[in-house]
C-alpha cells in the first residue's frame, strides 16, 4: 500500500511538471508565432491587451462553473470593487510594463536567446530586493549573480558574432526582467488587498490592465494598424491569439499547481531546466546553429540560477525552525 502511495505520488508530479513545461513553452511558440510568424500582426501592445481580455473572460468562465459546481470547483466572486481596482493598479501598471517588454524581447530576439535575454531577473531580485525592501542578500547569493552576469555577457557577445544579435530585444529582455522582480514585490504587498486570494488578484490585474493598454495603443498607432491588417478576419490568426490568452491565464495555475506539488525551490529548478529544454528544441525547430561558448553562456547563466536557488533554500532553512518536510 505505501509503494502503491508512494509511486501515485510521484506520477502526480510528474504529471505536473510535464503540463508546466507543456503550458509553459507553448506559450512562448505561440507568442513568438502572433509577433514575428507569417501572420504577424505589429501591433504587439494589442496582442498583448487580447491576451489580458482573455484572461478576464476565463475568471469568468471558471466563476460561472464554479457557481455550478460548487462542491469541485472553487473560485473567488467577481463583483467589481473599484476601491480595490485602485488598490492593485501600481501592481496593474507594473503588469503592463513586465508583459509589454516581454513579447517586445521575444519579437525581436530568436526563441534560443530568449532565454538568455530575460535572464537577470534574479540578479534584479537581489537590488530591488535591498534598495526596495532593505533586506540585505549574502556573499554567496551575490557571487551567483555574478556568474549570472558573466553568462548574460557571454551570451550577449555571442549572439552578436553569430550576426543574430538584436540591441532593442536585449534592452527589452532587460527591462522584461526588471520588471518581473518589480512585479513578485507588488504582488506580496498588494495580496491583502483581495483577502490573499490570487485569483482575485489576478482578474483584477487584468482588468486594470485592459484599460491601461487602451491610450497606450493610441498613443503608439496601433489602432489603424489593427484595422488595416490583412488576416484580421482570419479564423487561424483568431485561434492563435486567443490559444495565447488562454494559455497566458493557464500559465498562473500552472505555476501555483507545481509549488504546491513540490516546493519553490524544486520549482525554480524546474523552470531552469525548462528554459534549457526549451532553448535545445528551439535551436532544432528552427534549426541554428550555434557556437560552443554561445552553449557555454546558456550553461553558465543556468548554473548561476540553480545555485543560487539552492543559496536561498539553505539560508531559507537556517533561518527557519526545524519541521518535517515532505516536499520534494
């Protein structure tokens, strides 16, 4: 009875981390298919503001089969408060900043450097994390980052012999990744807002977020181009952006599903050997060809990152009281 317990348990994680690597890179091949394939759109704020119409219009799906199934399903009610729209919208501007700069770093830049091109983000963790929060981060977290910052250069030098070097993606990539560390404070200071629950915070996010991206499309023209573009009645173009929002809002539940399957820190791995598999199969899709350092830089940045994910697991755990754990 245990084996049997024991092998269910660990098919369940597996079963997890296979759909968070599934959701996870379908994502970025869709994204990277809606702004740079045959059928691009250049409107990249207006993809991006679908995606969030998307998502609201799941919260609302899951709430109307949640009302339905009450004893299956669970999910926060939906009525809009706009004093907590108020609250969430520096969380909400921060949202738009991190995503807007995202798919902008994944237009410009090939899927095999993506990687590399968003990978500060930790080391953006540690200063927003100190000048921020005044919270002081170790030697050794410090050191970390700096072999993520020698990967990075190393990636960024590569890129640029092969001749595939994109400065707008980079700078992108770079604000993208600032802008996830801004986004993770937001979050955890702006969750009382809706009781904890971060479903709510989500569909309040991007609520806020639908609005937001109005003016910015009609500050930056993209509106005649949405009108003027030639697959705009496309079925394919259609299904694709919305296969993106829906995968885009599947990407949260995915993520939550994994740490509660495993742990943050096997989770962070998970994500680090994500971003390898999915920089080899990119490089296969579209077959490139790259060069022994550029490898070397991408294995430099994900040593940095494992490292230093397992730095603060050890720090975590001293500064901790000794308990049972049974994570994985």
């Amino acid at each position: 009875m245990t084996d049997k317990t024991l092998v269910q348990r660990y098919v369940q994680i597996l079963s997890v981390v296979a759909c968070y690597w599934f959701v996870s890179i379908t994502l970025v091949f869709v994204n990277k298919a809606l702004l740079s394939g045959s059928e691009k759109l250049e409107a990249p704020l207006f993809v991006t503001c679908y995606q969030c119409v998307v998502t609201v219009a799941a919260c609302y799906a899951i709430r109307a089969a949640a009302r339905r199934f009450p004893d299956r399903i669970s999910f926060p009610s939906l009525e809009l408060d706009m004093n907590i729209m108020k609250q969430v919208l520096p969380l909400s501007i921060v949202f738009v900043g991190m995503i807007t700069f995202n798919n902008l770093c994944l237009k410009n830049v090939g899927i095999s450097f993506y990687y590399i091109g968003r990978s500060l983000t930790t080391v953006f963790n540690v200063l927003m994390t100190y000048f921020i929060l005044g919270q002081k981060t170790s030697l050794s977290a410090i050191g970390c980052c700096g072999l993520i910052l020698g990967g990075f250069y190393l990636g960024v030098d590569q890129e640029d012999a092969s001749g595939s070097f994109s400065l707008s993606g980079t700078i992108y990539g770079v604000l993208a990744s600032l802008f996830v560390s801004l986004f993770s404070i937001y979050v955890k200071k702006l969750l009382p807002a809706v009781d904890g629950n971060i479903w709510a915070l989500t569909f309040y996010n991007n609520v806020n977020a639908c609005v937001l991206f109005l003016p910015l499309m009609v500050m930056f023209g993209e509106i005649p181009i949405v009108f003027n573009f030639q697959f705009l009645s496309s079925i394919n173009f259609w299904f694709m952006m919305t296969i993106g929002g829906i995968f885009g809002f599947a990407i949260g539940y995915v993520t939550g599903l994994q740490i509660q399957a495993t742990s943050p820190l096997t989770h962070n791995i998970s994500g680090t050997a994500k971003a390898a598999a999915q920089t080899v199969l990119a490089t296969h899709w579209f077959m490139e060809t790259k060069s022994s350092l550029w490898w070397l830089s991408n294995m430099v940045v994900l040593g940095g990152s494992l490292a230093y994910a397992r730095v603060r697991q050890l720090e975590m755990k001293t500064n901790t009281p000794d308990r049972t754990v049974n994570k994985v």
